[in-house]
C-alpha cells in the first residue's frame, strides 16, 4: 500500500473479556484523533495502518463492557503492538450504544488493492486522477496530449474500469482514449484501487478494476473548519485553487453536518525541453456540497457536484489528409512553435458533469445495516474541430447522457460460530441503472436508451489466522439505438439484451503477525456500449474515422491474483502476480484503407473482437537503511497479447520501475516534519507491440498495425522537501517538488500525441496546504 513514508506505522493488538481471558469478536478500536477506528477479527486482534507520528487516544469498547481507555505513542517504528486489553464487565443496565465504524468501502472485499492518503496523496495535489495514480505499483496513464489522462490497471482502461465518485458509479462519455474522468481530485481524502476484476459487488464493466475516490468523514464535532489548498507549476504557468469549509451543529440540531468545496485550475501551454505545444491550456472549475444527518440508527446524505472543464488540444496533431499525418509524425518536431501562452482556441474540448447524490441508512433491530442510494448524473460533452465545417460556433460533435442509479445494499450484522471460534459477515444487494443519450450535429454515435439491473450476495468467514470470501452476481443489461434512414427520412432501432452471471473466491491466511498471503479468483464480464456496436463518423477529438461493429459479444473476464504482503519493523512490502484472460477483448483495430472525408483523408478505425491474455508481476518494497533513511522500490510488469491473431496489442503498458530515497527529520528550527527526497522513474521501451509495416495503395503509402514504432526507453529525475509550520494557531504543510529535472526530451509510447511531439519537459510544483478552524464550539 503506497503511503507516506512519515506515515507508514500499523499498530496491531488483542481485545479479551477480563472475566473469560476469551477473545471479543466484534469489539471496536476508536482512535479520538483521527475519528476512525477498526473492529475485532475472530481472534480478537486488530490492525490500524496508516498512523502518522504522534500521540494517540484508543477507545476500547464492547456491548456490555466498560470502556477502556489507552494512550499510546507512535514515533518512526514500522509496527507497533499495543498491550493486550481486557475489558471488564459492566454490571449496570445496558443502554442502547451505535457503534459507527468509518472505515473504506473497498476494506469489505478480499482483493488486491493499494491506495493513497494522507501526506502521499498531498503530494499528488493539482494533478488529474489518471497522473495522480500513476504513483502506485500495476497503475498507468493513457494520455492525449498534456491535459488529458485517464487511468490504466494492468493494462486496461475506459468501460473496463468502474469509478465510484463518493459511493456512486461514475457515468460519462468515457469510451475513448482523449475522454479523461470528470472527477475533482480535491475531494477525495483517499484513493483506493482494486486491482483485478471486482464485478460481484460493483457491477458489469469492473474487469480491470475500480477506482474509489473516498472523500473524508464528515465532521461530528460541533463548530467550523475549512482548508485551503493552493498549488503552483512552472511548465504552464499553472495555478491551482482548492477551499473547503464544513461544520457541526449541537444541541437540537446535533447529528447535522455541511460540508461546501471548490476548484479552480488554470494552465497556459505545456513546454517540451525546446518548444511550446500549442493550445495545450487547459481550464476548470468545480464545486460541490454535502449535507449529513445522522440521528440514532439512522442517516440521511444529500451531495451535489458540478465538474466544469474546458480542454485545449494540440494543434500539431491536428491534420487535414493522411498526407499530412505522415508528414507530421516524420517530422522531428512539431512545424509551429510558437511562445507561452494562456489562449485557449479551436480544437478543445468542453466537459461539464453533474452529480447528485440521496442516499439513507438504517440500523435495524435484528442486526445490520440497510443503505438505499438514489443518484442522477448529466454528463455533457461539445468537441470543437480544428476547422469548422461550417464557419459557425457550433461544436462539431455534441453529446449529452443523463443516467440514473438506485442502490440497495444490506450487510447483515456479524455471526459467531458455535464456540465462538469464527464468524460470518457478508451482504447483498440490488443495483440498477438507466441512461440516456441524445446528440447533436456531427454523427459519432446513435441516440440510445440503457438499461441494468444486477443482484449479488458476498459472504466471509474469518476463524483464527483463516479468511475465506466468496461472492455471486447477477446481471442483465439492454440497449437500444435510434437511427435515421437517410433515404427514407425515418426512424429505425436496434435493440440489444444480454445476462450473465459472476462469480469469486478468495482466501487470505496470516501465516505469521507480520506476513500474509492472499489469493483470488474472480470471473467478470462487459457489455458492448454504444461506441462498440454503432460508432460511424470523425471522432473530432482522436482526428480518426472510428467504425462499430454491431456483432461484437460481451466480454468475459477470468481473474486469478496472488500475493504475498510482509509488514516488518525495517522491510515491508508485498510482491502480487496476476492473470487475466478476456474472451471477446473489443479494441478499435486499424484499417489498412484511409477514409476520405470533407476536412481530408483520415486514419481509420474498426472495433473487432479477439481473446486477449494480460498476465504480470507488481511489486513494491520499503526498507528503513536507518531511523530516518527510507529506501522505496515500485515495480510492475505487464505482458499482452493476443491470442487470436498471434500478435502483441496496441497501447499496452511498458515495464517500470520508481524508485526513492527520503530522509526524515522531526523538527528542524520551528519547522516539524521536514524531509527530503530524490526518485528516479525508469520506463522500458515497449518491445512487445504489434509491427508497424507500410504499403503503397495508389501512390499513397498506408501504414498498418501502428503508425510509428514505439519510442525509446527513458529515466527521468525527481526531487521533492517539505515542512510543517505554524501560521499563527494553524499547522501549514509547505512542499517544493520538481519532475524530469534533466529536462529530458522524451516521448511515452501510452500518449497518443506520441507521433507528434515530445512529452513536458521540467516542471517545479509548490503546494500550500493550510487547515482553519473558523469557528470552535464547546
């Protein structure tokens, strides 16, 4: 799990009953400062990771046992293990106790998976989703030029990955490359990746994986806070903008909780080490608000959020004929190279997504917990050309889909076994999801109605060191597109309906306190979306002719991963395999013949279908060389390919290997928590890729399987200080980074502006992070 080195301890312990010396399943660890906590295993013990140095409040508590209460101290030590507690009975009369433990979404499943928090996911600030996960082992950015990122694990990206923006399934036009999640980085207080497929709980599509974006818990103490978060980078001259303000009320408004946020983010042309890329600015402004009421054994939540961007896109890459497309990728650098600049003209993006969310909980009697969650979400999408067709304003491509969602999840309340030797705790639930989609102008993709519903139940058992988990899940999803016959003048569709049915089984074993080994196998499976069956036209934003196959069939995923975690005093880390098998992968396969439009001749596209094999090894390792000194190793590698055509596949992950050094001090001066660190990112040259052959096709020359060889390997330098200071009565995190410090000029072969130019040169970050306390209350 890739966290700040300052901020890395796990401290473990046992809870027992005083009167039978016997462990006490279920029993809960709160930590006052931090208001989290974990509960009770089988056994009794408990882990909290995650703890940065300081001073610590532990409550013990139990139904029908006195609280107890421990202080405990956590300096730079790798793992702590608190004394064993022995709660004592409580002979009074029981009053009614709600025990709320806050904990990740993704903490209910058993499989592989990594986040970021805390001073690790400060340091990522400014930056978007896709480049901010690129910091954890098995994750990667497929990039369209400077601005526009979207995540990539073990390999696959778009449909194939599920991202839950606050509990709630992102939607929007996100099937292409150049379509990066509309998600505010800011809000999160944690990122959390599972890697593998984890359809069972979350839905069809998560065959790659999820991404939780995790905002932090809403504040219970009565009285005002806020943050601010200010963010500047040379390369673009950018400047970054976050505030945050929440607060509690008391008395007869105890329970409710607010929390208002907001973004803005400016950036002006990205530099390579010798020239500007034109139009690469790039605009945003977000916000949102939350409003929590929790009474007793129930809870009410209402979010709104509004992500607003507008992209620009690089002139360069920008065509008119296929003439022009080989001519500009032989070209060595780009033919216009103009100075810095914050203007922001055709071609560009504009993007703008809106998400509410209701969601209740209740307690029930018997045991367990009821959550219903209801959400709508408009996802508006307007691509601008180069050149417009028709000298007007309007966009080129316009595209609006508005989906609703409505969950129903019921985790039962935890089951001893006779003897109290094990217990059972699981869930089930319902999810459903309707879409709608309506466009305008240019033809990319049909108008089209979708429908989903899915069932699951996931259950584990945990006895002694043992863990075992399994899931099933149903599905059932139908889509239907409107087409116009040109001929006739009317309207016509194509209906579609597929189900299918899932299913996992993993097991985790703690074969002593500090190493552990977990294994799953999981089956996943992806519908065929619009783009898949229907796309026919000049994606504006790719610069390509994009064709749908309307036979391609769902996709099916078989998911096998192992690994084996090590959480020492000096060396901790954790080394995973993985293995994924996808029958029916849908790709967009070039064609050999251009297509020839108004604007030009174009690259073009068909979706076609094959089985795909996506197999590799992620390992990461931490090691203190002294109190101070910490040594940090991320690697993975990552081997596709395609079994039908007996060929590698295209956009595929390099290997890597990220590598740091970070010395840490406690105090220097009035300054607290300072450290510094150096980090070299070694990226391979992506041998296995299809081969880039050429042919003459009346006098043209029409390349096939790619249309240049992938880029050299490259190493880039890193550097990053930071402190904590007191302005005033607050504690301000001050922080100066800086990325490929050799100005190195280098290109990555997941950029699809890789033809055309070079990737950013140097950039030097400095973030500000200020917590206020605007008004306190007793």
């Amino acid at each position: 799990m890739a966290q700040s080195d300052s901020c890395r301890t796990v401290l473990t312990g046992r809870i027992l009953g005083n009167d039978t010396h016997q462990p006490l399943p279920g029993a809960t660890v709160y930590v006052r400062e931090l208001k989290t906590g974990a509960v009770a295993d089988s056994a009794g013990n408990f882990q909290i990771n995650q703890l940065c140095a300081g001073t610590y409040t532990l409550d013990y508590q139990f139904v029908g046992y006195k609280t107890s209460t421990q202080s405990i101290r956590v300096g730079r030590e790798r793992q702590i293990t608190a004394n064993v507690v022995q709660l004592v009975p409580d002979s009074q009369t029981l009053q009614e106790v709600v025990v709320t433990e806050h904990r990740s979404e993704a903490q209910q499943l058993l499989q592989t998976q990594v986040s970021l928090s805390g001073a690790t996911l400060d340091q990522t600030r400014g930056q978007s989703l896709g480049e901010s996960l690129k910091a954890l082992a098995g994750l990667n950015s497929i990039q369209t030029g400077p601005s526009i990122s979207k995540p990539v694990i073990h390999g696959l990206y778009s449909n194939r990955i599920i991202i839950l923006n606050n509990g709630i399934r992102q939607e929007d036009q996100q099937w292409g490359t150049e379509h990066a999640p509309q998600v505010d980085q800011f809000l999160a207080s944690r990122l959390t990746v599972i890697k593998g497929a984890a359809s069972i709980r979350y839905g069809s599509d998560a065959i790659g994986g999820v991404i939780l974006v995790e905002p932090k818990v809403m504040p219970t103490k009565p009285g005002i806070n806020g943050e601010v978060n200010l963010v500047g980078g040379t390369n673009g001259r950018m400047g970054v903008a976050s505030g945050m303000v929440e607060g509690a009320f008391d008395k007869k408004l105890s329970g409710l909780s607010w929390r208002i946020q907001g973004t803005l983010k400016r950036s002006g042309y990205v530099k390579t080490p010798n020239y500007y890329l034109e139009n690469t600015s790039y605009h945003e402004n977000n916000f949102s608000g939350d409003l929590h009421y929790d009474h007793r054994n129930i809870g009410v939540e209402l979010f709104y959020s509004q992500f607003d961007t507008k992209i620009g896109l690089f002139t360069g890459a920008q065509v008119g004929s296929l003439a022009d497309l080989y001519t500009a990728i032989s070209r060595p650098e780009p033919l216009v190279q103009p100075g810095f600049s914050y203007a922001l003209n055709r071609p560009y993006q504009a993007v703008r997504h809106g998400l509410f969310k209701a969601r209740a909980h209740v307690h029930l009697q018997g045991g367990g917990t009821l959550t219903a969650t209801f959400a709508r979400q408009q996802n508006t999408r307007q691509e601008y050309d180069y050149i417009s067709f028709s000298g007007i304003t309007t966009p080129e491509l316009s595209l609006k889909l508005v989906t609703h969602t409505a969950d129903l999840i019921w985790e039962h309340a935890p089951i001893k076994t006779k003897g109290g030797t094990g217990q059972w705790s699981g869930s089930a639930g319902f999810n459903g999801i309707t879409q709608g989609n309506v466009r305008q102008y240019l033809f990319l993709i049909p108008n089209f109605r979708n429908y989903g519903a899915g069932l699951f139940a996931i259950e584990r058992y945990a006895v002694g060191r043992f863990t075992v988990e399994g899931g099933l899940r149903y599905d059932y999803r139908w889509l239907r597109g409107y087409f116009l016959d040109e001929v006739t003048k009317q309207t016509y569709s194509e209906t579609h309906n597929w189900q299918n049915a899932n299913g996992s089984l993993g097991a985790a074993y703690q074969l002593r306190p500090d190493l552990t080994l977990t294994a799953n196998f999981s089956t996943a499976w992806r519908a065929p979306n619009v783009a898949d069956l229907y796309s026919n036209g000049l994606h504006q934003s790719a610069v390509a002719y994009e064709r749908g196959n309307p036979n391609v069939q769902p996709e099916q995923a078989y998911n096998g991963n192992l690994v084996l975690a090590y959480a020492g005093k000096r060396l901790s880390g954790e080394i995973g395999i993985y293995s994924n098998r996808i029958d029916n992968y849908i790709y967009l396969k070039p064609d050999s013949v251009p297509v020839v439009r108004q604007r030009g001749a174009f690259p073009s596209y068909t979706y076609a279908q094959v089985l795909a094999t996506f197999r590799g090894v992620d390992a990461s390792l931490t090691y203190k060389l002294t109190d101070q000194l910490t040594l940090t190793s991320k690697n993975s590698l990552l081997f596709a390919y395609n079994q039908t055509d007996h060929d590698f596949l295209v956009s595929i992950p390099a290997n890597r290997s990220d590598n740091s050094l970070r010395y840490d001090w406690e105090t220097v001066g009035k300054l607290a928590k300072v450290y510094v660190s150096v980090s070299g990112l070694y990226v391979a040259r992506q041998n296995r890729a299809p081969s880039v052959t050429t042919r003459q096709d009346n006098g043209a020359i029409i390349f096939t399987g790619d249309f240049g060889p992938p880029p050299p390997a490259y190493l880039l330098l890193g550097a990053e200080a930071g402190f904590q200071t007191q302005l005033g009565n607050q504690p301000m995190s001050i922080s100066l980074s800086g990325t490929n410090l050799a100005n190195v000029a280098y290109r990555d072969y997941l950029n699809r502006f890789r033809y055309f130019a070079n990737e950013p040169g140097r950039n030097i970050m400095l973030k500000v992070k200020l917590p206020l306390a605007l008004a306190k209350r007793s």
